[in-house]
C-alpha cells in the first residue's frame, strides 16, 4: 500500500532511514543540515511510516549486532541458553518510543544542526524511554564522523546517553562526570537484552579504544580519556553490581583478553605519547590515564573472588556460577594478572 507524505514528512522519512541503515546517508546529509519549515504536526500516514521504520530497525539491528547468537544470559537470576528471542518472550524484547523520538527526528529534519546554538532537548519533564535512547545512540552511531556527530559528542542528551558512552568512551564529553549515566534501565528487560545482543561489538569498541591510544600524542588527551573511561566503568560496574548481572559485563572481559596476548607489549598504548616536557607527577597522572581499563582488571577480579565465595544455597548463586563460567572460558586469572604487569611497567 502506498502512503502519501507532504515534502516535509518525506524529507523526515529520507533522514530517519539513514539514520537506521536502510538507506545511504549521503542521500540524507543535505537534508540533515538544511533547515526546513516545521508543521505542527504530521500525518497519520507519516507516523504511521516511522513506527514500521523504527519497529523493524531495531529487530534487524539486533539480530545482526549479536541476537542471532547461541548465548548464555541470565533470566530471573538462572542461565538460560539460546538467541535473544529464544531467551526472551517476544512480548519483553519491544522497545517503546515516546514522543520525544518523534520531537527529535522533527527537530532535525526542521533545524540546522551545526548552527552555533543548535541543540535538541527533550521537554523539561520528559524522561527518555529506552527506545528513545537506541535512536538517539542509532543516529549519532551514524553520524559520528560527520561534522554533525562531532558537534553531538559535547550535549548532554548524546554524551549522556549510557549506550553512547559504553561504546564511544573516547569521543564522549569532556564534561561526563556531570551527567550522572543511569544503566539501571539497561540491566532489566528489554534494555538488558539489548546488552546482551552488543556484547560483541562493545568489546570491539574498548579493543579499538585501547589499541588507538597508540597514536594519541598529547598528554592531555591521554588523561582525559582515561578520566572518561574511569568514570563510565564505574558507573557501569555500579549498576552491574546493584542488579546481579555480572554477565552483562562479559565484553570487558574479552576486550582485555583480546588485548593482553603473548605478544602484548606496554609500549603500545604511549608509543607516540610526548611527555619529555613533563614533570615526574604529571607524568604519572597521565601514564594513569593510559592503563585504566588495564588497571580495571582489578575489579573484575573481585567479582570472581566474591563469586567463588559464593554457597549453593547463598543469593546469586546461579548468577556467581555464570560469572565464574566466563571467568574460565577467558582464562581471567591469567588475562587480569597480565593486564596488571603491563600497567606496572609504563615508564613514569
């Protein structure tokens, strides 16, 4: 059936496609950063049109990212096996989109975005669903490259957005440690499977942060993204403590195995690092900077622990033997102890 649409809908329907990867992004960039004028509302047929758009994207993006996968999560604190949607009823796994998913792909059809004083904000009493922050997280994911995406890494709405965080820890705000990062939502129902679906592809992302601080030079650019990546692991490894789902933080698990190999050698994260003009305290605050994640070992080490401490007839014993499951399958002794003597031997 075909579904007429005004130009403005048209041009929002053309952006909100690629904002999703059904159609190129090239074909949208123009309308994205031009302005356009703004009804007051839009058609039944053009909401119609994003809700079949959104609905299915995140299916799709969801069975690819990950839920395809054979895979062992927690459900009602036992270990369940199989892909997403055999480990989840159907009715758990939609997300809901409130109105604020509509008032942002209208705003950025409307404005301008790389106008000076451009920024999207949700209504003053507006709490942002999980569905609404996939879509936010979906289009700076996009857009990251662009000179839009570079502008959105400094507002609130996308630095402060956990899924953006957890994946972009080097390109988020420097001002994070305002935005007090909430993953309760995404360690229970459809948020928390969410996770489980992007395991694989957020431990990409820490590999490859890791990886490219090999070529950061300045010192200052070091600490502070260390200093992000403290803070987001914390806020992370908090929720992740409070809701018993350990198995959630699986990735950073495998991040660091992929990263402390045989062949692993310190000299990799501060090779092209300019400290020469450093005082000996400064330079220990951004040698500190370049091992975080290597130092956060340490804490996975105590959930291991804490796990093994754990009876058959304590609390969270399924929940500890699944910990305890992955900690053996990724050799965690072993790849925690190394991490640790590769943060030990940065020269200060």
């Amino acid at each position: 059936m075909v579904r007429s649409v005004n130009r403005y809908e048209a041009n929002l329907l053309t952006i909100l496609y690629a904002l999703i990867r059904e159609r190129p992004l090239g074909q949208a960039m123009l309308k994205i950063v031009q302005s356009s004028t703004q009804p007051d509302c839009l058609s039944r047929n053009a909401i119609e049109l994003v809700q079949q758009a959104l609905a299915k994207s995140v299916s799709l993006w969801l069975a690819r990212s990950g839920g395809w996968q054979v895979e062992r999560f927690l459900r009602n604190e036992s270990p369940v096996v199989g892909r997403v949607w055999q480990r989840t009823p159907p009715t758990e796994l939609g997300l809901v989109f409130s109105a604020e998913s509509l008032n942002f792909l209208m705003w950025l059809t409307a404005c301008e975005p790389l106008q000076s004083d451009a920024e999207w904000k949700p209504e003053d009493s507006a709490e942002l669903t999980v569905g609404d922050q996939v879509l936010l997280f979906r289009a700076l994911e996009t857009l990251r490259n662009t000179p839009v995406g570079s502008k959105w890494f400094e507002q609130s709405q996308f630095s402060g957005n956990p899924l953006v965080a957890l994946h972009f820890p080097d390109q988020v705000s420097n001002d994070i440690g305002l935005y007090q990062l909430n993953f309760a939502p995404w360690m229970q129902g459809s948020g928390a499977a969410i996770l489980e679906c992007l395991q694989s592809s957020l431990a990409a992302r820490w590999v490859a942060v890791e990886r490219a601080k090999s070529q950061i030079q300045d010192p200052g650019k070091m600490t502070q993204v260390g200093r992000n990546q403290q803070l987001i692991l914390d806020y992370f490894a908090n929720a992740v403590e409070v809701s018993g789902r350990l198995d959630l933080s699986r990735f950073l698990l495998f991040a660091l195995a992929e990263l402390v190999g045989e062949d692993a050698d310190h000299h990799n994260w501060v090779r092209s690092l300019d400290v020469s003009n450093k005082r000996l305290a400064d330079r220990t605050i951004v040698y500190a900077g370049a091992s975080k994640f290597l130092l956060f070992g340490k804490r996975l080490r105590t959930w291991a622990a804490n796990c093994a401490a754990t009876g058959y007839f304590d609390e969270g014993y399924a929940a500890a033997q699944l910990w305890l499951a992955d900690w053996e399958r990724y050799h965690g002794d072993v790849v925690t102890a190394r991490a640790a003597e590769l943060a030990q031997r940065f020269s200060f």
